[in-house]
C-alpha cells in the first residue's frame, strides 16, 4: 500500500519517516522541523501525515517535544 502525501508518494511508513529523517540531516534541523516543513511546503495537515510516521520517528519526535517543552508531564 502506498502513502500519497502532496507530489509524493511514499511506499510505507518507513520510506516517509526516512524521508523526513534525511531531510533534516540535510538541512541541519530536527525532524520536527523537518516534519513541519514538508507539511508547510506540501500544503498538508500534520494530523494528516501523522498514520504515515513509523514508530522510530516517533520516538525521536517525542524526545524532540520534551526537549523542547512540548509534551504534558
């Protein structure tokens, strides 16, 4: 089953979350801004992608968010 998200169209969850794991090695930057950039550039909700990231970049995301303050203790 593939993932179609804007123009591009990812296979499974895994060719997404490396995607956006490559995008911000690239551009110096968290996957939490890369996440939001591809959203932002591919005019898609985050809610949206949100089925399309596998469990590593969820748990990369999750230490993103508490570092920066964003998760709920």
């Amino acid at each position: 089953m593939s993932t179609t998200l804007s123009k591009k169209v990812f296979q499974t969850s895994n060719d997404f979350s490396l995607y956006i794991e490559q995008k911000a090695l690239e551009d110096g930057t968290s996957c939490y801004h890369a996440l939001l950039n591809f959203c932002e550039e591919n005019e898609v909700d985050p809610e949206d992608v949100a089925k399309s990231v596998n469990k590593q970049l969820k748990e990369k995301l999750a230490v993103e968010f508490a570092e920066l303050g964003l998760l709920k203790s």
